[in-house]
C-alpha cells in the first residue's frame, strides 16, 4: 500500500529538469508550453476563387462595354457615309476624320461651350446640394421627412418624362411660368419664348438639370454628416465657433471625402447630358446650344456621317477623362493617405 502511494506521489509530482528547470522535449520546446500556430497555405483553388468570381462581371464588361468601344474606334478611322453602309463597303480614311475634326473651329466652340456649361452646373450643383443636406441635418424628424421625400420622388422621376414637365412649365403660349411672371406684373415675359435665344435656352436646360441632381447630392451629404461624432460639434460650439467655423473645422474635414466623390460623378453626369438638351431644342436655335454628345450625334446619325460622329465621341471621352485626371488624382492620393 505504502509502495503505490508513493508511486502516485511522484507521478502527480511536477518534474523538473536540471537545476529545477521544467522538462524539455525532443526539439527544445518545453512540455508546458504553447506549441506556435502552423502556418496555414491557401489551396490553389482558394487563390483561384476571388477572381473567378470577377469573371462574370469583366465578362459582361468586355461584352457590353469594350466590344462596343473597338468597334467605335474602327468606325472612326472610316468614311462611313449612306452610300457605304447600304452597299456595305469600308473606305478606310485613316486619321482623315480626326484631322477635319480637330481643324474645324466648330469642334473647339462646341468643346469650350461644353466646359463652361459644366462647369456651371457643377458649381450649382455641388452648392445647393450641400445647403440642402445641411438643412437636412438641422431639420426636425417630420419636415426632414417630407423633404426627403420630395427629394427621392424628384430624383425618380424618368428624365423624358422631368424634361417633358419642364418643357411644358416654359411654353410660351401656355406656360406656368409665363403665366405666373405675367400676373407679377412682367408682362413683357406673357410670352417670352425660352428656346428662343442661346442664353435662355441653356437657363432652362440648367434648372432642368440642376433640379435633378440635387436628390442625388443632398441626400448622401445628409447621410455623410450622420457618422460625425456629436461631440465634435459640442466641443467646437464649447470653444466659440460659430455656424461657418464649425463647417470649415468639423464638416468639411470629415466629408472632404465624399466631395471629391461627388464632385467626380456631377461632372460626368452633366459633361454627357444628351437627352435634357436634345428633347428641349436638339442643340438649337442655330446649333448654339450643342454639347460634346449632341455635337456627335448630329454629325454621325443627323447628318449621316458616321465615321465623323464616332471620331467626335472618342474625343469626348478623351476631353472627359482630362477634366476628371484631376480629380482622379486627388481620390487615389487619399487612398494611400488611408
């Protein structure tokens, strides 16, 4: 009895190693001891997994997006008038299309228009916009509700149907707009013609769009302004800032960000503007109001010059992607800066 006990004492013992160190085991790691985490390598189907599921997506993509493309950049090296495309003969014209673009002062007008025009709106854009997101946020729950959803039915609204709206509101015989300044006593406007004039015209085209890209800019900006800590605000009023300083110190810091965003997407959004400006006068009176799109499709289906038209969009994306490699910039810059 004395001979086991003494058995299970040195077996519940803790063992020591010499100079009272805890045992070793073959290889030098200790009994007591955490093994180390094993290295875990990715089977080549798991690598293989991230990119096979893009696939379907760069496939449509390439489908739908760059086949259109190569086909447009071979057209624009052609002279495809009605005589080619119903005898189905390819003149090859090289850069001819190119060369009697960008040596037309036609081009370089309709370009510089297009800019201004953009810029314009932009501007108009971005600033009501914001205005509107702040109010927003300083709204109580109700009126931010009803305003929100005017925003969202004015942002579903179809653009034919939204410029259709607007081309009834500015008539100049029946117009609401006619009417209203008329009983203001402008009566000199009674029946003003809006599409009538190059400056006029495009008064109505910026409203029209203007009006459809606040939604848009209001409401993520309302949304942005939700994930700034409250306690900024409280600590920036605390130090004496008023409404402007707690702005340019709190707010725009932290939506810089989705600016840069924005921003980037209005300019392209009104830089390809084509069905509010054809559908309220197709580029006219006297082709004054064209833009880059309305500018190629008049000269590629209006006037039958195919070759010419495709030539002309290219150098609209190329125009577009100068005015955005700005902005391009800044974003990757900031996604370093993260």
């Amino acid at each position: 009895m004395t001979v086991q006990l003494d058995d299970a004492v040195d077996k519940a013992a803790p063992q020591t190693g010499k100079g009272g160190a805890p045992p070793t085991r073959r290889g030098g790691g200790r009994w007591g001891a955490p093994r180390p985490p094993a290295r875990h390598t990715p089977h080549p189907s798991a690598r293989r997994a991230p990119h096979l599921l893009l696939l379907p997506a760069l496939l449509a993509t390439a489908v739908f997006l760059g086949w259109p493309m190569v086909r447009n950049l071979l057209l624009s090296f052609q002279n495809l008038n009605m005589k080619e495309l119903i005898q189905h003969l390819t003149d090859w014209r090289g850069t001819g299309n190119y060369q009697e673009i960008l040596g037309s002062g036609q081009f370089w007008r309709v370009t510089l228009r297009t800019l201004v025009f953009t810029a314009v709106n932009v501007v108009l854009i971005m600033l009501l916009g914001v205005l509107i997101g702040l109010l927003l946020a300083r709204l109580g729950k109700k009126m931010r509700l009803t305003l929100s959803l005017a925003l969202v039915l004015a942002w579903a609204m179809p653009v034919i149907a939204a410029t259709t709206v607007f081309q009834w509101l500015f008539d100049s015989r029946y117009g609401v707009v006619n009417w209203l300044l008329g009983r203001a006593g402008w009566h000199a406007m009674a029946h003003y013609d809006w599409v009538g004039t190059q400056l006029s015209t495009f008064f109505v085209i910026t409203v029209l769009i203007v009006w459809q890209s606040l939604p848009f800019v209001a409401l993520n900006l309302y949304a942005a302004t939700t994930t700034i800590p409250r306690e900024l605000y409280e600590a920036a009023r605390m130090d004496g800032a008023g409404t402007w300083k707690v702005f340019t110190s709190v707010t725009f810091p932290f939506l810089k960000p989705f600016f840069l965003a924005t921003t980037f997407l209005e300019i392209i959004w009104v830089f390809k503007a084509f069905p509010q400006i054809f559908a309220i006068n197709e580029g006219g009176p006297d082709r004054l109001t064209e833009t880059l799109p309305i500018y190629a499709f008049t000269e590629g289906v209006g006037n039958l010059h195919f070759g010419m038209g495709a030539a002309i969009s290219l150098l609209t994306i190329v125009v577009l992607l100068a005015m955005t490699a700005y902005y391009l910039r800044l974003t990757l810059k900031q996604e370093e800066e993260l």
